[in-house]
C-alpha cells in the first residue's frame, strides 16, 4: 500500500543536490531493513558527490542490555554532533527511532536543545512519524524545528474529523486498547482500573487538547492508506468470490477455500475510488503507484507542530521543491542551512581535492591565467571562446573589442593629417619645377625623371589613406601591393638619377665614348625595368595568394584585431627585400659618386635621402614584428612617410632653396663658372 522505495532515494538525493548538501550525516535503525537501506542509497550518494561524514545505527531500547551500553549508545549518538559541518542529517526507521533518538539526547545532555551545534534539518523517511511515548509528552519537540519529512500522499477523510471529536472510550465493550490510551494520554484512570491515579478520568476529555507528538488530529499517510488497504481488500475478496462462486456456495467455501495469497492476482489488477474521491491501483509488480509528498514540520511552543506540504516526488521522478516557504530550524536565522565540508569555491576558482581526505573535501586555487570558473565548485577553469577573454576576477568571459586603426581616432587622424599635408607640398614642389622647367638646376638632371620622382612620392605619402580603416577585401588587396609599387617607382627614379650622375661626368671627360648614354633613354630603362619587376612580383603574389580581411583573436587578451592577412608572407618578404635591393643599390652608387664636382652633383642630396630612407626600414622591420594590432599598421604609416619624407626633402629642398629664393644661381653661366672652377 505504499508506492516502491526507490522513489523516496530519488527523492532524498534530488532534495540534497537542490540545496547544494554535500557532507551529510545518517541515523539508520539496526536492523535488517536499515542495512537495505544503506545498501540502496550509500552507491548513490557517491554518484552524485554526495558524502557521509557519519552513518550510526541506532538499536532500538528494548534490544539495550543496562545502563553501559545504554551509555555507549548516549555517547555514539552525542559524537556525530560534534562535527558542526554536517547539519543535513538522514533519519531511517520507524516511528520508535525517533523517540529512541529523543531519549538519548535528553539523557545526554537535557539541555541539548538549546545547543547551537544541535541545530540539524532532520529528513526523515515515510516510515517515520514524530511521535512521542505518554512519558515523553512533556519533553519539547523544538528539537525538530524545520524536518524535512517524505511521506505517503494522503488526504483529508470526510467525517474524519467529526469521529475525532465524538470518539468515547465508552465505545468499546471487551476491548481495552482505547481506555488504556486514553489513561495513559490524559494521566487518568478510570473507576476499577487496576493502577489508580489521583486523577479519574470522566471520559468527556478532547483528543484535539493534546499535544501534536503525542496525537495527531490530522490523518497521517500511514493511515490513510491502512484505510485505503481494507477497501482494497474488501474490493479484491469481492471480486475473488464473485468469479468462482455462486452466492449459496460463497458461505460453503469460504472457510476451506481461501488462502490469502489467492488475492494477489485481484489486488493486482483492482483500481478503486476512494471515499475521498482519489483512486487507487497497482503495477504489475503489485505495488500501488504513486509517489511521495515532501513535508515541511513547523514546530510551536506549546508542543504542537504543523506539517506543510513543500514539494513531491512522483513515479516518474520528478521532483518539485518549493524553498521559498519552507522554515528552517531557529539557529540558521531562516537562512539557507550549509551542509558541506568545506565552503564553497567561488566563480574565478576551481576545486582541489585535500589529500588522505574523502572527495567532498577539496581546496579552491584560483583559476590559472586565460581561463576562467563561471559557477561555483567547479571541477576545472576552461578557457574562453576566441572572441572573449578573462576578467580580472576570472569568472566571467567578457567580448572582446574589434581593434583597428580608425580613421576617427586621434592616432589615424594625425597621420592622415601628415600623409594629406605631405602629398600636398609634394605637389606644390612639383609645380614649381614645372613652372620654371626651363630653368638650368630643373634641366640639369632630367626633368621627366624628377617630375615622375615627384608624382610617386606624392602617390607615396597617398598610399598610408589605404592602412586606415577597417580592413575591406579592396583595400587588403591593394595596399600592399600599391605600396610596393609605387616605392619601387621612387627608389627607380632615384637610381636613374644616380646613374644619370655617374654617365653625364665620365661624358664630360675628353674623348670619352660615353657620351652616346648620356639623354633619357638610360634613365627611363632604369626607372621602367625597376618598376616592372616590382609589378611582375605583385601580379605573382595577388594571383596565387592574394590578402584577405582576417580576424587576430589570439595576439592580445583584450581585443580582436582585424587585420589584412597578407596571404603569402613569403610574397609580401619578397616584395620588401626587392625594395630593399632597389635601396641599397641607389645607396651604393650615390655613395660613390658624392665627390663629383657640384655641377652636376646631386649625389650628395641623394646619398643623404637614401641613408635616410635605409635607416627607416631598417627600424622597421624589428620594430614592425615586435608591435600588434592598430600599432602595427601605424609602424607601416610612419615608416612610409617618414622615408617619402626623407627623399622629398633631401633632394628637393636644396633645389627649391635655390629657384625660389636665389634666382641669381639657377642660370646656366653661373654653373658652368662652378664647373670651370672646379676642373
């Protein structure tokens, strides 16, 4: 008449779980169904981390044998107290368990009641009602403040509690049990009662007047379903008798015929309805289904107590608690109670188990760098998704932000600001040379190279307005290889420059052969064959693997980087290295020709820009790999303009000085007067 057992283990591992009690005591009477019982649940608690920090079997008192071993067990029962870790207990047996367990901590300490470390939440099983014996009935049940109790569903009984009300112990004749109850509940005797007391019962006392361990007003679950059983039984007999007997024969058999266990196949299949309009039936394993309540037990000061229902577990394990009206026991403030070995590990920490102590027993370490604990007791950290990262408490992942350099930030406007002001004067330079390309410094040295010279740097200074910004397919695709491109046109022009030097001074030397190279063909192969290789590369590098707008979500903790992947870094080295071939070729050649007489002498100039323009690059390269995200790109902006820079104003100063603000030496006479001072 109950529902099966293993519902009520379900039941009581769910409710420690759903608390977080993890370090648990249990008092289990000694017998043979309290080992089942320990048997059952102990493999469960260890498969859901749950451990017991003492299991005591208790003897029932009738099995004790003298005031020593009547001690023995005041001292095992007072010892488990003593761990103020443990305040989840588990109680297992029957009715008389808990008032043995009362017993022996009165015995023990009659003030134990008003001790803090005895402040427990009592689970006790369906087997068990709080009760008291009539010499008990004065010992306080506070004790028990806030229980949590699984009991069997049950309900109210029309008439029930009428019949309480109007129940005389002058009902029975010949049968003793209820004038002994009342006696003993109410310390009366009655007329001719073997002990006389001073007190004579009159038989008119209310039941509803004692207190609640020692009868209850309300219809426990174990009666309930004794009622419930005789309607089944009466249901099973009935149908048994019905199926093989005619109503004559039913008085002719019924003494010889039956046996109890020929109800089992009628119990089996019976479903009823109940006065109280439920319905009863069992499985094929002849249990009744069903499931378990779950009570809350409220205590009062004058020894009365309340069950409330708090929550159920049914058949098909599910388990419904609620918290919110559930009353703890005094001493946790009505606070939720802590059951645990230890406190928990906080989000940001993970567990570590203590050494030579059970697994519920751990150390919290915080969690190592890049990884993060989000809940609390976790077993391990684990790293962030890519596109997050740690906080400083490491217990949440935060979003990264996307990092690249903008055009609207202080940083990208100011070398916006330079790379627009800079193309600018380049063009204003380049005006100027062909306002006065007639001039003798303009004609000097090959005006279609200088004013090409001109239009790259200008495009030069341009190309950083490529770097700004997020990165976009365009724009990954073209400023590199533009980059590339364009400064290799520069680097050309100034070495058909140079080399436009070297051919015009050994021209000049008599009966020189050389003079046949001196004009614009050299210069304009040089500048054209340099420039083409540089294409050549390019076309090889954004034909096969061309960059891409990518994401860096690895470089900085903080941040993702939107990047251009340059695809083939191999290509992207090749085309540097060939800039960097271009520039110490010009370096080379304009070194060896710096001495030249100053007629036709700008070596000097371009040997100066040059050196400048190697010393960028050469800072940019370790300085370029040792940066990350937006810093990188502004490495590249500077390094550009700053050796644009460098060619303009090394080359094109000194000129512009002289055209704009001393016409008096941009003549042809003035220097050739130089040149003949010279020789």
């Amino acid at each position: 008449m109950v529902p099966n057992e293993d519902h009520q283990y379900t039941g009581i591992i769910k409710l420690l779980l759903h608390f977080g009690w993890t370090w648990i005591g249990i008092f289990s009477v000694e017998d043979n169904s309290g080992e089942h019982f320990l048997q059952a649940l102990e493999p469960q608690l260890n498969q859901n981390g749950i451990c017991l920090a003492f299991t005591e079997r208790i003897p029932q008192q009738s099995q004790l044998h003298g005031m020593k071993e009547f001690n023995a067990i005041i001292s095992r029962v007072y010892q488990p107290f003593a761990d103020s870790r443990a305040h989840a207990i588990v109680i297992y047996g029957e009715t008389m368990l808990i008032i043995s367990l009362h017993t022996y901590l009165f015995f023990g300490d009659p003030g134990y009641k008003d001790d803090p470390s005895f402040g427990k939440v009592w689970i006790m099983t369906a087997q068990i009602d709080l009760a008291l014996t009539t010499l008990q009935k004065g010992w306080d049940v506070q004790f028990f403040q806030g229980a949590i109790s699984f009991t069997i569903h049950s309900k109210d009984l029309r008439g029930f509690q009428t019949f309480l009300h109007l129940i005389k112990p002058s009902w029975t004749q010949g049968d003793d049990f209820l004038k002994d109850f009342w006696e003993q509940a109410f310390d009366c005797s009655f007329p001719y009662s073997p002990e006389q007391m001073d007190e004579i019962c009159s038989g008119e006392e209310k039941l509803e007047s004692l207190p609640g361990p020692l009868f209850e007003m309300q219809m426990t679950g174990h009666s309930y379903h004794i009622y419930n059983a005789v309607y089944a039984i009466a249901h099973a007999m009935n149908a048994m008798y019905s199926s093989k007997f005619k109503p004559r024969a039913i008085i002719r058999h019924k003494d010889q015929d039956f046996h109890p266990w020929k109800l089992h196949p009628f119990l089996q299949g019976i479903s009823l309805n109940t006065s109280d309009g439920g319905t009863i039936y069992f499985n094929k394993n002849k249990e009744m289904v069903g499931g378990f309540d779950i009570m809350n037990l409220v205590t009062f000061p004058n020894k009365s107590f309340l069950r409330v229902k708090v929550g159920r577990v049914d058949e098909g394990q599910e388990f419904i608690i609620n918290e919110d009206i559930i009353v703890w026991h005094r001493t946790f403030n009505q606070g939720l109670p802590i059951s645990r070995c230890n406190n928990y590990c906080l989000p940001g920490y993970r567990k570590k188990k203590k050494e030579g102590e059970k697994f519920c027993c751990y150390d919290c370490f915080q969690c190592p760098e890049g990884k993060i604990s989000s809940q609390k007791d976790m077993e391990d950290c684990m790293k962030c998704p890519e596109d997050q990262y740690p906080s400083k408490e490491r217990d949440l992942c935060i979003p990264k932000m996307m990092s690249f350099l903008s055009h609207e930030e202080p940083l990208g406007i100011s070398l916006a600001s330079v790379a627009v002001s800079f193309s600018l004067i380049t063009a204003f330079v380049l005006g100027i040379f062909i306002k006065y390309k007639d001039t003798a410094i303009v004609k000097a040295n090959n005006r279609e190279i200088t004013y090409t010279l001109l239009i790259s740097l200008m495009l030069c200074f341009l190309c950083p307005l490529l770097f700004l910004g997020q990165p976009k397919k365009v724009t990954c695709f073209l400023r590199q290889s533009a980059f590339g491109i364009i400064f290799s046109l520069a680097i050309s022009c100034v070495l058909a420059k140079t080399i436009t030097v070297i051919i015009a001074f050994m021209a000049t030397q008599p009966g020189s052969r050389k003079r046949k190279w001196v004009g614009k063909r050299l210069a304009n192969s040089v500048v054209l064959a340099g420039s083409f290789i540089q294409v050549g590369i390019c076309m090889v590098w954004l034909g096969t693997s061309p960059p891409f707008p990518d994401f860096d979500t690895w470089s900085l903790n903080e941040e993702i980087i939107a990047e251009c992947n340059e695809g083939s870094l191999i290509m992207f080295y090749i085309v540097l290295g060939y800039m960097g071939l271009l520039s110490i070729i010009s370096l080379i050649t304009a070194f060896l020709v710096r001495k030249f007489p100053d007629t036709f002498n700008e070596a000097k100039f371009i040997t100066f820009s040059m050196l400048v323009f190697c010393n960028v690059w050469l800072c940019f390269v370790p300085t370029y790999l040792s940066t990350k995200g937006k810093y990188m790109v502004a490495v590249e902006i500077f390094s550009i303009l700053a050796s644009s820079a460098g060619l303009l104003v090394c080359i094109f100063l000194p000129k512009c000085y002289i055209i704009v603000l001393i016409l008096e030496l941009n003549n042809r006479d003035h220097l050739m007067n130089r040149k003949h001072g010279r020789i």
